[in-house]
C-alpha cells in the first residue's frame, strides 16, 4: 500500500514510473492527515522493500538467508543472480536512489501510525523476497525500526485485521468466547519485538502444535514440493483441465507451472513436449499454460536462465503454432539474438515486421536490422 503513496501522492504524473517520485518530505504530514480522515487501512509492506533493496545491493547476502531453505525451488529460482530483476542491470545511482525511497518511506508510515492511521501487519510474500510465515516477523521489526512501540506494532497483526475483517469479538485479542487461535512466546516482544520468532507452540482452532511439531513439519516441505511437482506434471499429461485448475488456485506467480513444463521439455524432449501442448490445446482452448501468451512466458523463463537452445526451441514452436503473431517471432529474435545467430535473429524481426509493421517492438525491431544490416 505504501508504493501507492509514492505513485500518487509524491508523483506528479501520477503514473508507476519510478523515475517520476519526488521524495517531499514536507508533504507527509499533509497525506498522513488526510489518510487518517477517510478512514483507510494502510499495509506498509516496509521489509518488502528493504529486501528489494538488499537484493539490488547485496544478494549475496540475501541468499544466505537460511529461511529460503523452505521455499520451492520454482520459487526460489527467480532471486538467483542470472535472473534476479533487481540485481540485473543494477547500477550505483539507482540503488541509491532505492535506498533513499526506502528512507523516505519509513518516515511516512511513522508519520501515518502518529496520525492515527491503522496499519496493518503484510508481506507480499513471496514476490518479492519475502517468505511466507518468516517474512510477518522482519515486518514487524522493520516497523519497530521505523519507530512505532512494539505495542503498536503487536496491534497491526491481532485486533487491527480483526476490526478491518470481521467484529473484533470473533479474534484479534484474547478474551472468554473468541477464537483460539493464540501463539505462545518465550520472551515478551512488548520489551523485545524479536521474541515473536521465539515461538513454544500455536494454539489453531483449539488445537495446540508444540514447536517440535512445527519444527518437523517444517522438514516434510522439500520433499512436498518434489511431490507436487510429480503429481502436476502427471496431471498435466492425463487431466489438463484438472491441472490447470489446480495451477490457477495454487499459482498466481505461474513459477510452479513454469517449472512443471521445463521439467517435462526436459525429461520428455522437444518433440514429444510439442505433441503434449498441442493436445492440451484441443481439450482445453483455454488453457493459459500453454497458450501462446503462456509459452512465450516459458521461454523468456529459459533465456534468463541463459538456457538458449531451450528458449529457442520453446520460442521457435511458438512461431510455428502461432505464424500470424509478430509477437512470437519477436520474442524469437531475441532469443537468436542473444545466442549471437544474427543472421536467423535478422529474419525473425523482418518477419515479425512483415506481419505487423506497428506491433509493439516495431521500432526496436526496426533499429534492429538498420543496425545489423546484411553484409
């Protein structure tokens, strides 16, 4: 919810261009009262974005966070240096300009706490670096950083969603006749936020886990995530339709479909994986995954892991399955490109010039062939 301030409030066009932001601290005062007088909840997501920045300025560091242990490796595979968006093309003027956002932010949402805006404790996890569980945890010491008392920051992850969400008589404090669903610490975060993390057990639903019992299901995950992938791609061969209704429910970043279709390209080869999308698409028009749009994402997908034989394969049957798309054939010269086959990379942009002269890349494709003109 932060970003939005930024984009509106400290941004005179109004637009998500970073570049636009004017850091004006002598406007905070102003939207923090404002903010307060309409009554609107804010999420400051503060440690989403100091990870981003730790990532653009130290991903060494941010990969030796032993939590990251428990994401899936589809999930994981997108912070690695060779993708990672926001150590790539990095340079020292943007990640100081980064670093002042950050700055600046962290005294808006102080500004927003001391007007009286309820704020609430969220991560965005994991799209950005945060991880789910862990991640709520670093938010609410980043906010103690920020300066909010730890009794004010307890407050945006118990009775503050309990009165955003539903009647604060059903949760969010501890009372005769609410819900139990309680975690007992060790310490007291009152004098200690980080004694949130000193967790003996939860109470869920009545129910009490102790910490041996979460500490062993948190072991179980790797080899869950191995299953899940198994038993999506074997859906994906006997129940497309099945199988991407799981992906839609379970998969709003598409990383575990992504990693289902390379595993297969992979194991099945290129042309048996050709055969599998082209009879997903007759039983199911519909599908996303291997739609066009879905097949040029698993593409660019293995052109940031400098994978270019699969990319160009990927991106090549796209082009015979889809030869009216400019599209399709601008993504391939890319991929050619990239390879250094500047003759094939040259046919794809005119081609995809031919079928479309304004398509969106146009002028790029344009710039392309002036620059790489046939000797």
């Amino acid at each position: 919810m932060r970003a939005k301030f930024l984009y509106t409030y400290f941004n005179p066009q109004h637009d998500d261009n970073n570049d636009h932001i004017v850091l004006d601290e002598t406007k905070i005062p102003v939207v923090a009262k404002e903010t307060a007088a309409a009554g609107v909840y804010v999420i400051p997501t503060l440690s989403t974005f100091a990870t981003t920045v730790q990532q653009a300025t130290d991903l060494d560091a941010f990969l030796k966070n032993p939590n990251l242990h428990y994401l899936p490796p589809w999930a994981l595979e997108p912070f690695q240096p060779a993708m990672n968006r926001f150590k790539t093309g990095a340079t020292p003027e943007h990640n100081l300009r980064m670093q002042a956002e950050l700055t600046f932010q962290r005294k808006l949402v102080k500004a927003l706490s001391d007007a009286g805006v309820p704020l609430l404790a969220g991560t965005d996890a994991p799209d950005v670096g945060p991880m789910a569980g862990f991640g709520i945890h670093d938010e609410l010491a980043e906010l103690v950083h920020d300066g909010l008392t730890p009794f004010q920051v307890l407050q945006t992850a118990t009775v503050n969603p309990a009165r955003y969400f539903r009647p604060p008589s059903e949760f969010g404090s501890v009372a005769v006749g609410k819900r139990a669903d309680l975690v007992l610490l060790q310490g007291n975060p009152l004098a200690d936020i980080s004694q949130t993390r000193s967790i003996v057990g939860v109470m869920v639903r009545g129910k009490w886990r102790s910490k041996e019992e979460l500490s062993a299901s948190l072991e179980k995950i790797a080899g869950a995530y191995q299953r899940e992938l198994q038993e999506l791609e074997l859906q994906l061969k006997n129940h497309t339709s099945e199988a991407e209704r799981y992906l839609a429910d379970h998969d709003p970043l598409r990383t575990l479909g992504i990693a289902a279709a390379t595993d297969m390209l992979r194991s099945q080869g290129a042309a048996k994986f050709h055969q599998l999308v082209l009879e997903t698409r007759l039983k199911n028009s519909r599908t996303k995954l291997f739609s066009e749009a879905g097949m040029n994402t698993l593409g660019y997908f293995l052109l940031g892991e400098n994978n270019l034989p699969a990319a160009i394969t990927v991106l090549r049957m796209n082009t015979e399955d889809f030869p009216s798309s400019a599209n399709s054939f601008d993504s391939l010269a890319e991929a050619l490109a990239k390879l250094g086959d500047l003759s094939q990379a040259r046919a794809a942009y005119a081609k995809a010039l031919a079928i479309d002269p304004k398509y969106a890349n146009a002028e790029f494709a344009q710039k392309y062939l002036a620059e790489h003109a046939a000797r």
